[in-house]
DNA sequence: CTGTTAGCGCGTTCAC
DNA sequence: GTGAACGCGCTAACAG
C-alpha cells in the first residue's frame, strides 16, 4: 500500500514548502525556475498530477454565456442538448453556464447584440454563440476578455478561440464515396449559397473526390435562399435533365423540396439520393427509398465539443484549442432513429 | 449577486446542521424521513444539488481492475485507449485503475484467473473484462463483491453489472440496409460460429432486413474458427458460386481471406463486399474498392462506456445501469483514417 | 437518530 | 521570492 501522494508529501519529500510545489504547477506564478524544474521532475518520477478538482474547489467559478439564434427547431434543440450534456459533465468543477435561446421568428439582430453586451459585461469568461453569423455584432464578444467560440459555423481564428462544426472536407468526400458506392457515374449536386465558405469546401472536395472516383458532376445547382419553395423550381429542373444523371447529393439543410420533386419522377432506386441531416420530415423518404443516405452533421456532438473544449481551456486544463472539425456520419433506415 | 448555496446555507435556512444536510442526499445514512424530505424540497425549490467534486474529495478512492485477454494487438489496443481515456476523465474523482493487458500467445487463462483473484482480494470496487468468455473464471468476480462488466462481448445480466457491446442487431440491419441501396440483390452471408449469440443475433437481424429489403440471402457461410487460413477455401467457395450472388456481407473480423479471394475473381465494384471492422491490412481493400464499405464496432467507445458508466456508477453518480449497445459507424474509403 | 469537528487536496492571500 | 494559514464544499468519525 503505497502512501497517497499529494503536494504535502511531495513538499516533504524535497524539502520544500507545499505551497513552492503548488506553484511550480502554475506557469503563471513566480518560483525559482531551479526549484520549478527539481519539483516538476520529482513529480513525474512518482506519476503524480495536482487533483484539479480539489484545485478548482478554491478557484473561482467559470461563467459561459451561450446564445443560439435559432431558426429550426430541431436544429437549435439538439444544440442545446449537446452543451447541456458536456455542462452536466463539466458542472463540478464549478463551471456555469447562462443559455439564452432566441427564436428567429420572435427576435431580431439587435436582441443578441443585447443578450452578448451582456454576457460581456459580467465578465464571463467564455460565450458560445450559434446561428449568428454577424461580425459586427460578434465584435462585441472578440473585442472584449471573453472568448468567443462558434458552433456550427467556422468564424476566422482571429475573431473566436475555436470554431466546432462538422468537416466539410469529409462531407464532400463521403458524399462522393457512397454514390460510387452504389455504382453511380453521373451526378447533380444540389448546394447552398457557394459563396460561403460552408458550401464552396463541401463542393470543392465533392468534386475532387467525385473526379477520383471516376463519376462526373454534370451541373452544380444553387436555388437561391430567399425562394421560399423550391418544390416547382427543382421538378421542373430535374425533369429537364432526367436521362442525363443517376446521383443526387444535395448539401442544403433545405432538402424535403428537392426529395419531393425526386420522389414524383423516380422510382425507389432508381437513382441514388444523398441528403444532408436528419429531421422528422426526411425520415420519410428515407424510409420510403427516395434518400438512399444522410451526411449527419451531428449538432449535439458539435456543440457538446464546443462547450467542454471552451470550458477545459478556460480552466486552464488545456492549451489554446484547435478549429474542431467533426466527421459527419453515414445515416441509413436502420440507424437514423439513434440520432434524431 | 445571489448568495451561493452550500449545505451550510441551506442548513442556516432549514435550522438544521450541515450533517443533516448532507445526509439527506445519502440514502444508505439514517436522518428523519421527515426532516429528509424538507431537506429534499428546500433544495429543490433552490435548485441545489451537491458539489460532487468536494464530496468525493473527503471519500475513499475507488479502484477499478481492467483485464485484456488479447488476442489481436489493435484491437486490443483500442479497447486501451478508450479505457485511458474514460480513466482520464474520472480522475479527479478519485478513481484509479489497475490495467493488465496478457495477450494470448504469452498468457493461459490460469493466469488471467490469477489476475481476477488479485482483483477480487483487493476488494476493487469494479472489474472490466474484455476477451476472457470462460464462464467458470469470470466467477471468481461476479462471485465477489466487486462488480463484473463485460465490454465487446455480452455476459448474461446476473454475472454481471452489465454489458458493453455494439449493437448486433444494429449491425446486421445497417450491412442488409447498405447492400440494398447499391441495388443488389442475392447476398451471401460469411459469419463466425453461429452458435455464439453474438454472430446469430446479427445473423438473425440480417435475415430479416435482407428480407424487408427484398433482398434474398442465397447462404450462409460460417467456416471453422479453427482453420487457420480461409484463403483457398473461401477461393473455391466463391469460386463455386460465381454468378450466384452480387452482394457479401462478412461478419467476421478474420475478413482478410475473404477479400484476398474476391480481389483475385472480381472486379472493384463487380459485386458489394461489406466487413466488419476496420485496421491496417483491411484498409487495402477498401482503397482498391474490394470491399465497399465497413461496419465498425467501435471497440474505444465500448471501452470508455464501460469505464465511464461503472466508475459513475460505483461513486454513486447513477443507478444500476443498462446494457449499453452502441450503434457501429458506417466506413468507406474516405473517413476510416479518423477511426484507424 | 443527531450535532461537532477534523480532514479531503489544493490555491491563494498575506506577511516575511 | 517564499512560507503559514485559511477556505473551497462536503463526508466521516465520534460523541451525544
């Protein structure tokens, strides 16, 4: 039975005070850098790391705000199970957390601007925001001690501490693999606005992916975001075209339209449809056969990554995080309900 | 800038102790039932619960025992991450854990035994295993007082606390799904010893989807587990039935001689290969477009389930717990490095 | 059954 | 630059 190894025993041990090798623990603090090292030293001799919960018992507690804009509900609902979830797991070590939801239809810019002065001014110290993509507004956050981080959506390094979204790279790719997969040579692809930098990735490694695969992409089609209803415009669009392609993938979380216009010209099969996300309406054609499969983006997992990464680098248990890129996850009939 | 809340406060409020207080929250301690449930209200209405951070500090640590029995190094390795991993995590909560990898060309089961009697003498809280079945050793355990959880393979509930696997059924609709979608049609399917409830469930669950799909699965196929090289009688099994199927789905994670012998009589994307799990030699296979797509088990996640839900579980952070089956991961050509 | 008190392992004042 | 002492929030051991 090995004593239990603590800073006092390890103080002891060196003949130093506990309080010289609690320091030497924290880069912030001022020890004699030859004493740092011996402690240091020691300490890994004897595999031993300062408990961080009885460390952060003495600490102040960590305050996060948390803003979602959210336009769909299923959307926002999963984000805010996914940072509920990593709080739970987080809340013990004194981390709080402040989430402010705002329904699009009911709240205008100016009220998250609102909401994040403040955040801002009660000094928290990191905010998550999502749904909210206005650097205007985001500067209130950037500019201020509190780190900003976004979810879902990749702002520049020097705005945020870390962005967590989905790998876009790896959405076009998969997209590509399944669809030669299935034996496909010619392809449509369905996207969002192209200027983003969302759509152009997810595009641009389709394409390459698609070119390596040996299939072609016969057109890129992008309806734009203000139609409210795609439905007419995309029958019309895949009817003149028919003949011509056996593989969809559509990026835009707005599919159901596209898959509406599909389902009344094609037969289950016959040809194969790749869709982005899952969500009570798209359910259907997956089970009826229009989809084949979904790139799930995973909104919880995204927004759980955010808020543990933010919380561990505010805490001081990590260093300056990376851009996290989650890979997304083939969904077929059998496995979506594991993630709706 | 409301008071912070602590035993302390809420006793203050109640006129009662701090003991009292937090004996409320441990069912096993004896309090007034009367007094408990005030307690209980009190702190619900001001929505307390314990810092279970401090609570664990003035407790004893609690052990935990890990047992590899292994057979093939990457797998085995990445049940070692997961465990590293969850361990990682717990830490702080004053969990320690005792891991004993024997692979199985150095190590007999006597000494696995030798190492579950260790366990079980020094009373650990928990011990997970992983690669040992043999009912009569896993004994010394579940006949102790610390408590048995199996990960990747499923004991029966009354052996032990409960089982971390992936979901078999899961398995064999995901492999039936995939197989439909790239349009065929007549499938063969190669598994392990059908009598293990593990390759019969999957077995049974690919049947029936194969079924729902409208698929036909032609035969199956399960050779001896103790042939060591499948390669010439899988050649001659295909061989044999060539024309007679346009779809494979192996359940075997000994996939290679399987797919060493399409390569030789198939073209990449002549018929459909679907595996099981993913590693070095397979990935090959994947590139040339042998075998379509993987289903990965995940073994780093049954692992750091395992870990994470019997530690929780033994600090009384939850009750007893479920199964846990997680839903395998879809893999192609493009997203099996994240997992690798 | 209940109240008191001494830690659990650490960071942080504040003197020195 | 360094050490002593207090407190973080809670449980255990003991005394009542």
């Amino acid at each position: 039975m090995e004593k239990k190894i603590t800073i006092y025993t390890l103080a002891e041990e060196l003949q130093m005070t506990p309080s010289a090798v609690s320091r030497a623990f924290n880069p912030n603090t001022r020890l004699d850098p030859e004493k740092r090292k011996r402690i240091l030293e020691a300490a890994d001799r004897y595999g031993f790391r300062p408990n961080r919960m009885a460390s952060r018992l003495s600490m102040d507690t960590v305050q996060i705000g948390i803003l979602i804009y959210g336009g769909f509900f299923p959307f926002y609902q999963k984000i805010e199970e996914g940072i509920r979830a990593a709080h739970a797991r987080l809340v013990d070590y004194k981390i709080e957390c402040d989430m402010r939801i705002l329904p699009r239809e009911q709240y205008s810019r100016e009220d998250c601007a609102a909401v994040l002065q403040d955040f801002v001014q009660k000094k928290y110290g990191g905010v998550v925001v999502c749904g909210l993509y206005d650097t205007n507004i985001l500067k209130i956050v950037s500019d201020s001690s509190s780190k900003l981080v976004s979810v879902h959506y990749p702002l520049p390094r020097e705005m945020c501490l870390f962005s967590s979204t989905h790998s876009f790279t790896m959405a076009g790719q998969m997209a590509a693999d399944i669809l030669q997969i299935c034996g496909r040579k010619r392809l449509l692809l369905f996207t969002g606005d192209q200027s983003s930098v969302v759509h152009s990735r997810i595009r641009d490694s389709f394409l390459k992916q698609a070119e390596h695969c040996s299939m072609q992409v016969t057109e890129i089609c992008d309806f734009p975001e203000t139609m409210t209803d795609w439905s007419e415009t995309a029958e019309g669009f895949i009817a003149e075209r028919k003949g011509t392609f056996d593989g969809i993938y559509i990026t835009t979380g707005r599919s159901i339209d596209i898959c509406r216009a599909v389902k009344k010209q094609y037969a289950p099969g016959e040809i194969t449809v790749i869709a982005t996300d899952i969500y009570t309406e798209i359910t259907e054609y997956i089970e009826d056969g229009t989809v084949s499969a979904c790139l799930f983006q995973n909104q919880y997992a995204q927004a759980e990554t955010a808020f543990e990464v933010l919380a561990k680098y505010l805490i001081k248990h990590t260093d300056i995080p990376e851009d996290k890129a989650l890979t997304p996850l083939y969904i077929t009939r059998s496995n979506y309900i594991e993630y709706l």
